[in-house]
C-alpha cells in the first residue's frame, strides 16, 4: 500500500534527471481484464509462476473455507466430520445461548455485545487519540521521540501486552499501578479483570494502548501530507487553530481515517489473544467475544456450533473484502 | 515533498521575549503529550522493573519501589531453564523463519505472473486474492485441523503450523509486491526479454535485486505477526514441547498465577525480539505495519 507510491516517486525522480526528455511512444493502455492475449508458451510460463501460490490458497484457504461453512449446517463431533444435517439449528442454539447473545436485560450482554462495545469504545478510542497525538506531535521538535513511544506497542505480541496490563490491573494495590493510585487518592482497590461490569472496558483500554500507534502513524503522515500553502492561506484569512482543524484537516483526513477504522475493524473482529491470556473469557462468560466463542465451541465437543460462529466472521469481513476490491480497482485508474 | 505542516516556520521568534511568550502558549501541548507518553511508557516500564526484582520484593510491594529492593537477573535465568522460556524460545524461531520465507517466495513468484505475465483470467484471480486479504484464520480451523490430523500428524510436527501460516500471508504477500512489481519500469523487463533472458531469470536478476523494499517490509511484517501469533499456535501446535513462547507463556500463567517476577520475565523475553527488530529496522517495520493494514 505504501510501498508501490514511494517506488513510483523514485522512479519519476530517475526520470527528472534524464538529459533530454524521453520520446513519448504511444502505446495502447493496459486495460483491466485485458489477459488473455500472449502466446501459449508465455501462458503456460505465467500460470507456473502463480502455480504454487494458487495451490497453496486454494488448498489451505479456500476449501478449508467451503468445509466450514457445510459444517455450520451440521451437527458434528471431535472428528469434525458431516454427522446429522440440522440446518440451520446451530445458529438458532447460538443466539438463544446467553453467553453468546444475551437481550433479556438491559444493556443487553453476551459475546456479539460485547462485540458491540469493542467496535465502538476501542475504535473511537483508538481514532481520537491518534488523531490528536498526530496533530499534537506535528508542533514540537520532539516528534519522532513520542512517536516511537507511542508506536511500540504496536510491535509486541498481544500476549505481551496482556501480561503487561495484567500487571497494572492487579487487584492488589501494593502491585497492580492504577490501584496504587486509586489508593494514594483514598479509594478502594478494584478488582478490574473480575467484575462483570468492568471486564470488558478494562481489556479494551489495554487493546487501545497497543493500537494507538497504528492511527497515529498513518493519520500524522496523511497531515503531513496537506500541503502547507492551504493552511498558510486559511491563517492569513484569521482562520484559528480549531476551525483550520475542523473545516480543513478533518475534512482532508476522510480518507485515511476511514482506512484506519476499517483497519481497527478487523481487528476487533478478530481479537482474541489479549482475552484469551488475561481473563480466558471471564468471570464466567462475560468477557467473551465472537472469535472467542468460536475457540470454545469448538473445542467443547460443538465444532458445528463453532463453524457457525466462524461462517458470522465470515460474512463480517465481506463488507471489508468489498472495500478492498473497489479501492483497489480505483487506484488502478489513476495509475 | 517536504511539505509539513509546521506551525513554528510560520513566525519563527528572535527576541527572546517572543520565546518566552511561544513557550508559555505552547505549554499546553507540550504537558499533554509529556503526560500521554508517561501513561504509554509506565506499563512496560513497570513489567521490566518486576522482571528484575527478586521474589519477595514482587510480592511484597509494587514496581515504584525499584530503589528499595535488590535488582536481579534470576528471575530470567529461572524462567528460561526451569520454565522452559529458552526452549520455547528456539521453537518460536523455528516456527517463524520458514513461515515468513515460504510466503515470501511463493508470494513474489506469484506476484511476477500477475505483473509481468499474461494468461487466462490472470486479474480476476488476482481480485480474489485480494478479497482473500481479510478472511478470518477461524474459518480454517477445523478442516486444516482435521487435515493435518488425518495426513501423518502434520500438527505434532512443525510443518502444519508452517503452511497454516504460509496460506494465510500469501494473499497479502501477492498483492503487495504485484503492486510494487508493476511499477518498474516496463523497458527494463522488455528489453531483458529481448536479450533472451528466460521469464525466471528476469525474475531473479532484475525484479527481485529491485523489490527489496517491498520484500523487506513484509518480510518484517510476517515475520513479527507469526512471532506474535498465540491462537494459530494453539491449535496447529499440537506437541507440548514444540509450542512457541506465546503459548508457553499462557501455561506459566496458570502455573505462577500472582507470581508476577517470574510472569515479567517471561513476558519480557517474549518482547525482546520485536523490539530489537522495531529499534532496528524501524523505517522497513512502520512500512511493513502500514502495507500489512489492509490484512489486519
């Protein structure tokens, strides 16, 4: 994604410091879907190139895929194997399970809300603190310093990173930091990871502060990237710091901030390591999500349920495969 | 494109009174971003002081207590020998190589067909793999599982985890270096062709010496992903004593629950690597992050 522009920058520089400007030939455009000419011989060379990939994706991608989604319609065993057709039961036990959607009470619980409290705390967590600590960074000489802190987390595991929080929420104040300091105010120590009523928020601020530095990179060089006579311009005109960020920034960061979102998305849909290390679900099944529950159904003796949660993912990440194929179908008509 | 937006270049002060008066209005920011880079730097922070302190000092009182207590490499060397943290450890490197350089060269052979190659239906194989970026490892569980089980055991050796691993960073290998591969300059490749050169040879002599950037970046990215990874671990690693850190980290903390000294440790020698290559690489590791961002 970044890669190909800064190739294409070099390349065009290459081409500035030739002596006499090229000769333009014309050429007939290569147009999209335009494969099917060449000879046999280059036919068959391009089809082994891809050969191994393709094997390779359609054995342990793609039919693994197609088995997963016939198996959400049975009801199968520790063999995984296509035991008594039930239709569509599997989703029906599901949402009728409280641990996995649960809307009897209010707020309603289980692992797809808890879902819903993922994508809407730690996305919009994720994006505000990126967006000011980019903009925040671009005005001091010591940028890259709290970037790099910032960004460091992003590099280690989220098992890592759940030890470390498991740390600083430890219910004992003499150990875990945010009690010490709840204490050194007067309050009582919580115990974060074993309340039902905190579970969830406690890990999600812990997935914010590996995920932060992700959205501040791309958002700061996105910044970086206005060009200064349009913020020049709005400064001599009186514009103050907030309108300049309301009325231009916000506007001119759209795009790359809808491609953080969907970045942040996907991670939450696929989340799992960071619960399953620092609370494997609990207390009970409270701080369960729906890549969660697709571990434990599986491995519970329900791979049938399991599949069905996995085939939910499935249909999840389609708008997101959708995105993918049109954005790269559009940047190929400016290239 | 040295284009940035800097508030300073505008109206940068001489006297110093004009210095004085820039400090006292920026004085905001800087406090704000001194106080968000503490709260983002004293969790590390604090699971590195713990890494080093001994036992009784761990249990007895907080990290803040660091100039009280003694400091001690112990605990590393109880969790590498006694907890098996040295043994994972060579199992995450023998798990990671081949899972990153598999990908990486099927990948950018692939990637040559679908930039420099014609054959039928080459761009709409080309969107699937694309739309294959996202799909979710879980829906892969099962049958690989099985898969493995059924052909010899391939989840009691190293080699289910290595192609579970290969599958899912292909797609994302393909499209990046497809899309970096097809902005070299096209002369290069004809005039190769011209000369005689065999589609291999221009593969191995011109694109790839070129792609290093792109292979670069998400060599790192694939590599650190496959490092970090605890749940295809999990269930594609089915030997106790292949399992990488990640796991074992997971059983420790059944084993030493409360016992934060040991955890520390552990939790610390699982991160070194990751660190060494962000300090390292740091300009190939953001770019790698950033191209991976459409995977996940």
């Amino acid at each position: 994604m970044t890669t190909a522009p800064v190739a294409r920058r070099a390349l065009s520089l290459l081409s500035l410091s030739a002596q006499a400007p090229p000769i333009q030939v014309p050429q007939p455009k290569r147009r999209f879907g335009r494969s099917r000419e060449g000879s046999l011989k280059e036919r068959l060379q391009g089809i082994a190139f891809a050969l191994p990939a393709i094997a390779v994706l359609c054995l342990f991608v793609i039919y693994p895929a197609y088995y997963t989604v016939r198996l959400a319609f049975y009801k199968s065993d520790f063999l995984f194997s296509f035991t008594n057709w039930v239709g569509l039961d599997n989703f029906k036990d599901l949402f009728e399970d409280k641990a996995f959607f649960d809307v009897s009470e209010f707020p309603p619980s289980g692992a797809v809300f808890n879902n819903v409290r993922w994508v809407i705390i730690y996305i919009s967590l994720c994006l505000i603190l990126g967006l000011a600590l980019a903009v925040l960074t671009i005005r001091v000489r010591y940028e890259s310093f709290i970037k790099s802190i910032i960004f460091i987390p992003m590099a280690i595991s989220a098992t890592a990173v759940a030890v470390i929080w498991l740390l600083v929420y430890s219910p004992n104040a003499d150990i875990g930091t945010v009690n010490a300091v709840i204490n050194a105010f007067g309050g009582n120590p919580v115990s974060w990871l074993g309340k039902e009523s905190t579970v969830n928020y406690a890990i999600i601020v812990a997935y914010v502060w590996a995920s932060t530095g992700f959205a501040m990179v791309v958002l700061s060089a996105a910044l970086k990237g206005i060009p200064t006579e349009i913020l020049e311009a709005a400064r001599v005109d009186g514009a103050g710091e907030w309108s300049i960020f309301r009325r231009i920034m916000l506007p001119m960061l759209s795009l790359p901030i809808s491609v953080v979102t969907v970045w942040l998305f996907i991670n939450v849909i696929k989340v799992f390591d960071i619960i399953y290390v620092m609370t494997a679900g609990g207390p009970g099944t409270s701080s369960r999500v729906i890549a969660y529950t697709m571990f434990t159904e599986t491995f519970s003796g329900n791979p049938g349920r399991g599949a069905a949660v996995a085939v939910i993912m499935l249909v999840l990440t389609v708008p997101v495969m959708i995105l993918n194929i049109r954005r790269f179908k559009s940047e190929r008509v400016m290239t | 494109m040295a284009t940035r937006v800097e508030v300073p270049a505008l109206t940068r002060p001489r006297t110093l009174s004009e210095r004085l008066v820039r400090i006292v209005t920026r004085s905001p920011v800087h406090i704000a971003l001194i106080i968000i880079a503490a709260i983002w730097l004293v969790p590390t922070v604090a699971l590195l002081i713990t890494s080093v302190r001994e036992r009784s000092d761990t249990l007895s009182s907080g990290w803040w207590h660091v100039f009280e207590s003694h400091l001690t490499l112990s605990n590393y060397s109880e969790v590498l020998r006694t907890a098996g943290m040295g043994h994972a450890f060579l199992n995450s490197l023998y798990i990671t190589l081949p899972s990153t350089l598999m990908p990486l060269i099927f990948g950018a052979l692939a990637a040559y067909a679908f930039a420099w190659t014609r054959f039928p239906f080459r761009d709409t194989t080309f969107l699937f793999i694309v739309a294959l970026m996202v799909v979710p490892v879980q829906t892969a569980f099962v049958p690989l599982l099985k898969f493995f089980r059924e052909n010899g055991g391939l989840n009691t050796e190293f080699y289910g985890i290595w192609l579970a691993h290969t599958a899912f960073g292909l797609p994302l290998a393909i499209f990046l270096f497809r899309n970096f591969f097809i902005t070299l300059p096209k002369d290069l490749i004809e005039a190769a062709r011209m000369d005689g050169a065999s589609e291999f040879a221009i593969f191995r002599r011109v694109v790839i010496p070129l792609s290093v950037p792109a292979l670069a970046s998400f060599g790192i990215f694939q590599f650190l992903w496959v490092w970090n990874d605890l749940l295809m671990a999990l269930i594609f690693v089915s030997d106790p004593s292949k399992q990488p850190m990640t796991v074992k980290i997971t059983q420790l903390l059944s084993t030493y629950a409360q016992e934060f000294h040991i955890l520390a440790a552990g939790g610390f020698l699982l991160m070194i690597v990751p660190l060494i290559v962000f300090f390292a690489l740091q300009r190939y590791f953001v770019q790698g992050l950033l191209a991976g961002s459409v995977k996940s």
